[in-house]
C-alpha cells in the first residue's frame, strides 16, 4: 500500500506540470482555436534562461525565475505577433502547419546555438523531504503541486472575475461579437499569449528541478503530453486543463508501476482516443455543433 | 533487354578502368570516417574524430603509410542508417581505401553490410553490439562488447559482496538491452538476485516511477545501462526519492560528469571503459599528453581512444599489406598484433579484440579514478 | 498525325525517356553508386508525400503519423522477404512484389483502423490522433520479438545488389522496380482523384456538410482516403526496407512524419505535381549541401512558416502539370482506336407521375428538443407534387431546424417523415439526399475550390456506379459514366444560363450566381423535393425577380415539389401555392398566399417579433 501512495505522489508531481503547461495549450486554444506546438519549445527556452542566469551568470533564484517568465512573455508575444496574427483568418490547417514550424524552429536553432548534449540544472533546494509513516514526498514535488494549485486558483479568479478576464472568456465566445463590443480583440490575444508563456516559465522551472537536463528537445515531450492533457480534460476549459494534466499524470505512473513501463505511452494515448471516441470534446468539453 | 546488360557492363568496365587509373595515380592514400557528427549522439561521433584525426595527424608527421600522405575524409551520417549508406557509396567514388567508422550500432550494421559486399575494410571504434561484426569477415572494431561488459560488471559486483541487484534499462535501445541481457544471464550464474528490473521508455525523463519500485525491493545495488546524460536524470532522481545505494553503469555513461551538478553523488557510480586516462602504459600516456596538447582538454569520452586505435590498427595494417588492395588489408588486420592506446589489440574468430575492461569510479569533484582491470 | 495526337504522344514518351536516361546514365556510371541511391531515395519520398498527399491535400485532414504506414509496410515486408517466403524457397524475384503488396496491405489494415476515429473527429483532434497512432506504432514495433525489438530488422536483402551477380545490373533493375512502381502510383492516385470518388473526397475537404447534403457518404470516404494512402506508404515502406536492409523503428518517428508533411505542403496541399517537385528538391538538396546538415531543419521550418505566411496554398496551390489534359486526350484518342464512345445515359427520371394528386413529402408530428429546450413541435407539413409552398416565420422560429429535420442533420426526437409514401427514418443525410430530397443553404455552401462543372458532377455521384478501381484503371465503364454525366452537367448549367462558367472556380463565381450554381448542385441528385433555405438572400429587387422565373422553370423542367423559407415577402407571396408559418418551433398558420396575409395570428407573431417584417406583410395585404 506504501509502494501504491508513493506511485500516486509520484503521479501527481509530473501531472501537477503537465496540469499547469496545458493551462498555456488551453487558453490559446479556447481563444484563438490554435494548437499552439511551439509551447513545449517555450519551456525549452524558460529552462535555458534560468540555468544561463542562474549558473552562468550566476544570478540569484528569484531573479533568474523572474528572468525566465520574462523571456517566455517575450517569445511568447513575439511568435504571435509574427507567425500566427496574420494566420487568423486562414483556414485551420495552415495557422496548424505554421505552429509546427515554429516549434521546429525554435528547436532547432536551439541546437545550433547551444548543441545537442543536454546541461544539468543545480539543485536549488536541499531540502530533506517530509515524511509521513513509510511515506515520503520530496520538497520539490510538494512545491510543485502547491505552486501549481495556487496559479490555477489565481488564474481561474482572474478569469472569472477581472475585466480583462471577461474579456477572454467573451473572444472565445464569440470572436466577431466580441470585436463588435467594442473589445480590444488584439490585446486580449496578446494578453492570453502571455499569461500562458508566464506559466510555461514557472512551468519549465517546475519541470528542470524535477528533471535537471535542459536540452533543445526537452520540451517537445512534456509539450505533447500537456497538450494531451488539454484535450483529454475538454480543451479550452481551465478545469479540464487541470483534471486532464492531473489525470494523465497518475495515469502514466500507475501504467508505469503496475502494467508496463515500456508501454506507458502507447497506454496515454489508448486513453486519449477512447476518450475522445466517447467524448468527442474532452472531458469535461461540451459538444458543439457546427450551425448548418 | 540482354543487349543492353551487355551494353552497360561493356560500359562500366571503360568506366571502372578510366575511374581507377587516376586514383593508382594519387599520391595519398585515402580512408573514410563515418558516423555520427551532429544530432543527439554527436558527442561521441565528434570524439572518435578527435582520436582518429589524431593518429592520422601523427602518422603523416612520421612520413605516412607506404611511402605516401594519408588523407581522412569525413561524412556526417546524422546517426540513421540511411545516410551512412550514402556516406558510404559518396566516398567509395572518392577512392578511399579502408573505413573507420560507423559510431552508433545501427549506423555500423548499415554501413557494413555495404562493406561486406564489396569487402572493404572496416574498423568500428564504438560499435558495442554484438552482430555488427557476424559474418562479416571484413568489419572489425577496437572496442569490447555489450555482453563482454555486462560479464564484467556482474563478475566485479558479485566480488564487492553484493547479493541483490536491480536494473533500469530501455528495452528499446539496443545498447541498453544487450548490456542488460548479458548482465542478467552472468547475474544467474553468480547467484546475484535479481530483485528488480525496470526499463524505461525510450526519451522518457520521468524515473521515479520505477525507482519508487525498485527502492521498494531494497537491492544493494543498480545497474543503469544508459548513456551519461539519462544516468545523470536517473541519480537525480534517485536522490529524491532516497534510493542511496551503488549503481554501475557501462561505457555510455563516461560522459556523466558534465551531466551532473551534485558531483557527490558520483561516488557512488562504478563503471566499465574502454581506456583510462590513469593508465600507465607508455602509448597510453603518449596519447593524453599529446591529445590534451592538439584539443586543449582531456580525452575523457573513451571513444577518442578507440578511435585513435581504430585508426592506428587500419594505417598499421595498410602498411604490413604494403598496398591498398582490400583482400590484404583485410588479411593483414586479421593478423593485428599491436599494442595501442587502450591495450593490446589482437582478433578474435569473430573479429572483436581481446582486451581488457577498465573499471572506473569517481571522486566527488567528478575526477575518475582507476578502480581496477577486468581481463577476457 | 494532327497536333494534339502529336503532344500526346510526346508525353507519354516522356516518362519512357525519363526512364531510359536515367538506366543510360546510370550505365555510363555518370549516377554512380551514391548518386542512383539518391535517387531511388527520392522516388521513395514521393510515394509518401504524393500519397500523404491524398489526406491531407485531396481530403484535406493533417495527418501527422504518415511514417508509421511506411514502418509497418516496411516491417511486414522485410519480415516477409528475410522469413517467411525465404523458408518457403521463394527467389527473392518472386517475394519482392509479394511482399510489397501485403507490405501494402497491412499498412492499409491499420490506415482503416486510424481512419475510424477519423469519423468522428476532424482537424486538430485528427491531427492529434494520428500523431498518437504514429507513436504507438513505433513503441509497439520497438517491443516486439519478430520486428527485432531495439536491435531493429537488419541483413534484408537489398534490391541493388540482390537481381544480379553484376552490381550495375541489379541496381538498374532496382531503379526500374522503384521508378515503375511509383510511375503507377501516381498514376493512380492522379486518376482517382479525377474520378467521382476523387471528387467525393475532395468535395468533403470543401465542405463536409455540403457533401453530406449532396449524397456522399462522407465517413466511407474519409475511411478510402486513409486506407488508400496508408497503402501506398506501406508500399514505400517495402521498398525502403529492401533498399537500406536495416530497419529501425526509431527512424519512422513524429520528426519523419513532419519532414514528409513538410514536402506536401511546400509543393501545394492538393497538387500532386508540386508534392513531386518538393520531394526531389528536398530531398537531394541536403545531399549537395552536406556541409549545411546542422542548418537544414533551420531551413525548413523557415521555409515552412514564410511560405504559411506568404503563400499559404504551397508552391503550387492545387495546380498539376498538363499530364491531365494530356491524359484525357490520350483517352480520346484510344477511344477512337477502338471504337469505345459509349455514354452511359443519366437521365432525369420523371419521378412525379405516379405521385399525381398524392403528396410526395408528408411529417406527422415532427420535433425535436435540444436538452429540454423544444425547438420544434408538432409539424405536419404536406408537399404535393410539383407544388411551391412557403415556410415563413419570424427569426428563430425555427424554419431551418425544420430543413435539417428533414434532411437527417439533425435526429428527430418525435414524429417521422414520410417521402413518397415511404418513411425515412433513422436514415443519415447521404442517403435521404439519394432518396430524393435535397436542398440549399442559408449561409452558401459550395464547393468553393472545384469548378462549377464539378460541383455538379459531385451531386451525380450516387447515380453512377464504377468502383474506385475502375477509376484508378479509368475502364471503359467508368468513362462512358463520366462521358454521361459531363453532358448532363453542361445541360443543367444551360437551363440556368451558365454554361459559359463551366469552369469557373465556384468560389470566384459572383454571388447570385452562386445561389444558381447551389440550386443547380441540389438539382443534379434528382430530387423528388427541394429545400431551399432563403435563395433571395442578399439579392437585389431585379434578381429576386429573376430568381422567382428560375424557381418556376424548376417547378416545370424538373418536376419537383419545393419547400422555401424565405423572408422576401414578395417572392414568396409571388410565387408560393401555400405557405406554412412557423413560430416558437410550431405552425401557427397554413393556407394560401392571401389567407395568410389576413390572418390575425400571424401577424400577431410578427408583431411581436419583428415590426420591419410585419410591415411587410401588411404593406402586400
């Protein structure tokens, strides 16, 4: 039974990043209906800029987190500013195949300018982990999952409650009506970019102290199964970000520890499908129709 | 159709005499190095070219092989199978005489089933996997083997006094999965329990799962067949949850020091490789010193070393054939008695070497130390 | 010999001449040993993309697991060669094609099985399906004892080396292997796309609904279009395996897929001529600049994203190279050679007779709710033959909720409808089309991309009858029914007077002429009933009147009954035999034109509802 709560913490702690990456898949999707491939890439970059501001340069914790997230925002709005603003009204495939070839390009330039072979992150905290009985949880998982559970709430406030939140919820209602009312359609967009980008920074900080190897492909993984996420809990809907996220990751732990290891992630995406054979909008997604 | 087949072979034969009387005509003796240059495993491609380019180097200051200038002639294959075919058939127009190469096991079962056909030589200098040489009486390699390793490690832990031993391993590379096989076979001999073992999916970077039920069967110590920058993932790992016991690896992992941050967890790490810059032979200590002298670091990937022999073996046996024909180089590799950088090189029936293993720890600035040497 | 005689066979003898350089160089060793593996590689890449091509340009899906197909193809047939024909004895001559083919096979088992979510599921969903399906296929191929698990397949006969003792020799007849192989390829998939079932699977990436309200069976469709590209991938896969003899599961992962999606997308989504030009481009240009491997990945993803930007249909939109013109030239020509100028005759069937003085179309008590909310309640509504009747109302009334009830888009949850005297309940929207009612859309739904001319030939579709292979092989069946229907096509454009826009692309067409064109579409799959949802809207005061004559000359040339929701009182109060109002999802008034006008209810609802338009009702009282 130990061995069973471990796994589940275990679980937790990679479905708590997952949760907390799809939130940045989720809200771009609900408001501009793009999958946005390059937000694996995003961490990517996040985990470059902390560990050059924090081994390289030498800078403190709190200063290099903040560095990450600002280059995040940067890239963020940049790539949305260039590739896919102009694609707004083009047909879903192509603002799709742009997306792909953002992510390639951020990859792979990655490479180029810092090489193949991954670097290793320090360990920040050295913090013995707590422990209940035979349980133990490590001080960076419980970080995860209590920062995770904060930025959720407060992202899920901000949008219930703040006038740029409405604003949100109302482009992704319905973009031409919004655009009527008199909504600054552009900024909103530009705003759900960042906010999603500022999560994929805390999100890649998460993730490098959980797993201390940043290479130029270590996003696309962590990308893919957050984006998984998203869609498995109901894409655009900030609670099925969190359901899904939270779900896949226990799911793949407890395949993992009782089924397969090898096949955990055949065993994801079986999920994924029969979920959306059943329910075609996620979980908790409502099924829409389109007008005839 | 008859006709034509007639015509073209008619045609290949003015060719092949046009195309081979200027490269007699030559006055270096060309050779390829194939492998993995850039990509994910670029670092042990570029490190066997650094050993290789270094004898080369070395052989033309002492005035070349048979008289003549020796010329390396380098193509990126990428790491996939493909392109180290058409790295192949580019520099067979090109003349070359002999290969060092492939890097990674599937790129040299590639490139070498190509060279069988045409019975080339070939030398591997990092090919770990068993059956790149099967059968295959022209392709050699101047490392040891998965299985050979996976005896060694077994027979050294099972020295140490350890009775249970668990293993993460992927079973989708080939690397992993050898080593592992061998391992456990040996395991079974020595009465080693196997108590738990775990594989990984491939690319995955989440190990905490399988640590979590390999610390729950408390073995005394684990064997990681990974290369150094998974390992580095999985000590890390293992840190967290409070897994603190020895874990051994294999050659994959003497790349782990720049991986790792927390340096003292190496100390813990006892590995299998093919060269030791501790070594004392004199070629050995040649070698550091005049590699740190060329590149301005040390040789710390092994495969520098192997390559440097790989090359050493290929330019040696050119000369002992006194001419550039395949069958006799070939022959002439076959008979290779030399002592080289990481040891003494000598045949077997299924042309691997007969060497020795070098079993290497760390201490907790990251140096390795030499631990011991574990014979054939 | 005239000119066009001339120019057919100048490009049939093209390809031969293609054919022959190639073997004459190759035996000359100017493409040596490097250069003719290139080559072989390229033909290989344009069997995938030209076949990726079929989902993601003619059906218009992304798929992104395209080098699974040629994984398992590859896998099977290696397996199949090194094996299982090897035990048997089989001469490697023999266990290629063999081998290729259930190659084939395979891959199109699996294509169908990806295909089935593919029903339910579009877009990015599909999208992301597809890039699952890719990787599982890898990780279960890694895990697997017969596919060599992680060591992967290696020691497959090669086909360079394997037909001859002499290596010139074999690798000739490799090239003639490969470049016959996907000579017919695209052949193929050339001459299906020009067949009906081309033109069903394209008219779904035009418009899903449109297709389904026009007779396609849209879910078979989708399911060919994976199963035939699926197959051709694992015909490339087949011969990969044959041409490097090592396979690694790894090789054929998302990055593979992409790389060949990007080529599609280059060359044009849709043409198959520029998937061709992408893949001989991309694929030999990283061999000239082997120097630049580590920019290559750079390069196409900036290529990718500028050509988004800037050229979002690809290098050649959905344009093809003369070949077609060609084609169908070559096919007259034979046809006058042996004599084959059959037309198969499509008819108009005068289907009304029978029904004289009997209604054609009848729905007792139909509604539906949507979670509670009642949408429509309690329609009867009665269609005699060849009559006109209105079905008005306020906005929201529920008039074209209606329309879909009676097409099949939406379910029934009450009440059933009657067509002929037969009920068609339970049946989806394809088949009430080919039953005989089919009808227009508020907001236009055409098929934008396709010329007039084929937005009609797609209406046909269920009238003719050749399989997709008759299509492929383009027999004489297929192109006497195709001969029948291009003159029933060109006739039905006359009867609106648009003959001269044939070809035009339907998109490019002005805007009443598009409402034409949509009617027209509705009327080439023989309806028995025609619904038109608002065919005045965004007309002005000469073209409605225009269009009342049009919808009259229907009524008499085609014999149909037609049911029309339209708010343009004039038209309908016009043309209309009687009117059926609509309001808060039920008929509060039926009867003719003048009744209508007078009644106190309706004008009531208008009231209520909208003053402009019961002004208009008054203003015709």
């Amino acid at each position: 039974m130990t061995l069973f709560f471990n796994q589940l913490i275990n679980g937790l702690h990679v479905g708590f990043i997952y949760a907390l990456i799809a939130l940045g898949y989720t809200m771009v999707y609900g408001i501009v209906k793009l999958i946005n491939f390059a937000h694996g890439d995003i961490i990517m970059i996040g985990a470059y800029t902390a560990v050059i501001t924090l081994v390289s340069l030498g800078w403190s914790t709190p200063l290099s987190l903040l560095a990450a997230i600002v280059v995040c925002v940067v890239f963020g709005i940049t790539i949305e500013r260039v590739a896919y603003k102009p694609l707004r009204s083009s047909p879903r495939i192509s603002s799709l195949i742009t997306a792909i070839g953002v992510s390639m390009l951020l990859q792979n330039t990655a490479l180029l300018v810092f090489g193949a072979a991954s670097r290793p992150f320090p360990t920040i905290f050295n913090i013995e982990p707590v422990r209940f009985a035979d349980l133990q949880i490590s001080f960076v998982t419980l970080l995860t999952i209590v920062v995770s559970i904060a930025l959720m709430v407060l992202l899920q406030t901000f949008v219930k409650t703040s006038k740029a939140g409405k604003a949100m919820r109302a482009v992704s209602e319905d973009y031409n009506t919004a655009l009527l009312m008199g909504i600054n359609v552009n900024n909103t967009i530009t705003l759900t970019f960042a906010i999603g980008c500022a999560l994929a920074g805390i999100g890649a900080y998460l993730y490098i102290m959980a797993y201390p190897a940043i290479s130029p492909t270590m996003g696309s993984l962590p990308g893919l199964k957050a984006f998984i996420a998203a869609v498995l809990g109901g894409i655009g809907i900030i609670p099925g970000a969190m359901l899904g996220g939270i779900l896949l990751g226990v799911a793949e732990s407890m395949t993992k520890a009782y089924i397969s290891t090898q096949l955990s992630d055949a065993v994801v995406y079986g999920i994924l499908i029969v979920v959306l054979l059943f329910k075609p909008a996620g979980l908790l997604g409502k099924a829409t129709r389109e007008k005839v | 159709m008859k006709k034509r087949t007639v015509f073209s072979l008619l045609l290949a034969f003015v060719l092949l005499f046009s195309v081979s009387l200027p490269v007699m005509a030559e006055d270096t003796i060309k050779i390829a190095g194939i492998g993995v240059l850039s990509g994910d495993y670029a670092e042990y491609g570029l490190a066997v070219k650094e050993g290789v380019d270094l004898c080369v180097k070395q052989t033309n200051e002492k005035g070349g092989v048979l008289g003549k200038k020796v010329e390396i002639l380098w193509e990126d294959t990428q790491g996939t199978a493909p392109n180290a075919i058409n790295a192949y058939n580019k520099l067979l127009d090109e003349g070359v005489v002999g290969i060092v190469g492939a890097v990674l096991s599937g790129e040299s079962k590639a490139l070498a089933e190509m060279s069988a056909d045409d019975g080339m030589p070939q030398i591997t200098p990092s090919s770990t996997a068993y059956d790149v040489t099967t059968d295959r009486p022209n392709v050699f390699r101047t490392c040891f083997l998965d299985p050979f390793q996976g005896n060694a490690i077994a027979k050294y832990m099972s020295d140490q006094g350890i009775k249970k031993a668990a293993v993460l391993y992927d079973n989708a590379t080939e690397y992993s999965k050898g080593l592992y096989d061998a391992f456990k076979a040996r395991c079974d001999e020595l009465g080693v329990e196997i108590v738990a073992a775990e594989s990984a999916a491939y690319g995955d970077k989440d190990y905490k799962t399988q640590l979590t039920t390999i610390a729950n069967a408390a073995p005394e110590a684990v064997f990681l067949p990974y290369y150094g920058a998974d390992a580095a993932m999985i000590l890390a790992q293992a840190n967290e949850i409070g897994l603190d016991v020895k874990f051994y690896g294999a050659d994959g992992i003497a790349d782990i020091v720049d991986k790792v941050t927390d340096k003292a967890l190496l100390t813990n790490v006892v590995y299998t490789d093919h060269f030791s810059t501790d070594a004392d032979s004199e070629l050995a200590k040649n070698f550091v010193s005049s590699f740190e002298a060329e590149y301005g670091k040390l040789p710390t990937i092994s495969f520098s070393a192997t390559g440097y022999d790989a090359a050493l073996v290929l330019l040696s046996a050119i000369e002992a054939a006194g001419s550039t024909d395949k069958e006799a180089i070939v022959a002439a590799i076959k008979a290779t008695n030399i002592d080289a950088v990481s040891g003494k090189i000598t045949f077997d029936d299924h042309n691997d070497p007969i060497k020795s293993a070098f079993l290497l720890t760390f201490d907790d600035q990251g140096v390795k130390h030499y631990l011991t040497q574990v014979d054939p | 010999m005239n000119k066009k005689t001339k120019a057919i066979l100048l490009n049939l003898f093209a390809v031969i001449f293609l054919f022959l350089t190639v073997v004459i160089l190759m035996s000359t060793g100017v493409l040596n040993n490097y250069l003719s593996n290139i080559l072989i590689t390229v033909l290989i890449t344009i069997i995938m993309t030209t076949s990726l091509n079929v989902t993601t340009g003619l059906l218009g899906q992304l798929a992104l697991g395209h080098a699974g197909f040629m994984a398992i193809g590859g896998y099977t047939s290696a397996i199949l060669t090194k094996i299982v024909l090897a035990d048997l004895g089989f001469s490697f001559g023999l266990s290629l094609p063999i081998s290729l083919i259930a190659g084939g096979l395979v891959a199109a088992l699996f294509g169908m099985l990806i295909g089935i979510p593919a029903l339910r599921l579009e877009g990015d969903y599909l999208a992301i399906i597809t890039l699952g399906f890719g990787e599982i296929i890898r990780v279960v191929i890694e895990n697997m004892e017969i596919t060599g698990g992680a060591a992967g397949l290696t020691r497959i006969t090669r086909m360079s080396r394997a037909f001859s003792e002499d290596r010139l020799t074999s690798s000739i007849v490799q090239f003639a292997i490969v470049f016959w192989i996907t000579v017919l390829i695209i052949a193929s998939i050339f001459t299906l796309g020009r067949s009906r079932h081309g033109r069903a699977i394209i008219s779904i990436r035009e418009n899903a609904i449109a297709a389904e309200a026009t007779g396609i069976p849209t879910t078979r469709y989708k399911l060919l279009a994976f199963t035939i590209a699926a197959f051709f991938a694992g015909i490339a896969g087949g011969l990969f395996a044959h041409q490097t003899s090592i396979l690694d599961a790894k090789a054929f992962g998302f990055n593979k897929s992409i790389e060949y999606l990007v080529m599609v997308v280059l060359g044009g989504m849709g043409s198959i001529t520029g998937s061709i030009i992408a893949s001989f481009v991309l694929v030999s240009l990283p061999e000239m600049l082997r120097g630049l491997a580590e920019y290559r990945l750079v390069i196409y993803s900036l290529l990718l994203i500028i050509m988004m930007l800037f050229r979002p249909s690809g290098l050649l939109g959905t344009a093809e190279f003369s070949l077609l013109t060609t084609w169908e030239a070559l096919e007259r020509f034979f046809a006058r050679i042996f004599k084959r100028e059959a037309v198969t005759r499509m008819p108009f069937q005068p289907r009304y007779d029978v029904w004289e003085g009997k209604p054609v179309l009848e729905t007792h008590n139909l509604g539906i709710s949507f979670g509670g909310l009642k949408a429509a309640q309690n329609i009867n509504i009665r269609l005699m033959n060849n009559e006109i009747v209105g079905l008005i109302g306020p906005n929201g009334a529920g008039k074209t909720t209606v329309f879909n009830l009676l097409t099949g888009v939406y379910i029934p949850t009450e009440g059933d409808v009657v067509l002929l005297g037969k009920p068609i309940q339970g049946k989806i929207t394809h088949e009430i089309a080919q039953n005989g009612i089919s009808r227009t859309f508020q907001n236009i739904r055409l098929f934008r991309s396709m010329s007039a001319l084929d937005n009609i030939k797609v209406a046909f579709h269920s009238r003719m009858k050749y399989s997709p292979m008759s299509g492929i092989l383009r027999n004489a069946q297929c192109l006497s029914e195709e001969r029948g229907i291009d003159i029933r096509a060109r006739e039905l454009l006359r009867v609106f007077q648009m003959e001269n826009d044939a070809d035009t692309i339907a998109g490019s067409l002005p805007y009443g002429k598009q409402r034409k064109l949509e009617i027209c579409r509705a009327l080439a799959s023989n309806p028995k009933v025609l619904l038109l949802d608002e065919p005045a809207a965004g007309m002005n005061p000469s073209e409605t009147a225009e269009l009342m004559n049009t919808i009259k000359l229907i009524r008499d040339q085609f014999s149909v009954a037609i049911l029309l929701i339209e708010h343009d009182m004039k038209l309908v109060m016009g043309i209309c035999e009687r009117i059926y109002v609509l309001n808060y999802g039920q008929i509060i008034a039926h009867g003719k034109p003048e009744e209508i006008r007078s009644n106190p209810e309706v004008i009531a609802a208008y009231l209520g509802q909208e003053q402009t338009a019961q002004t208009e009702v008054n203003q015709h009282a």
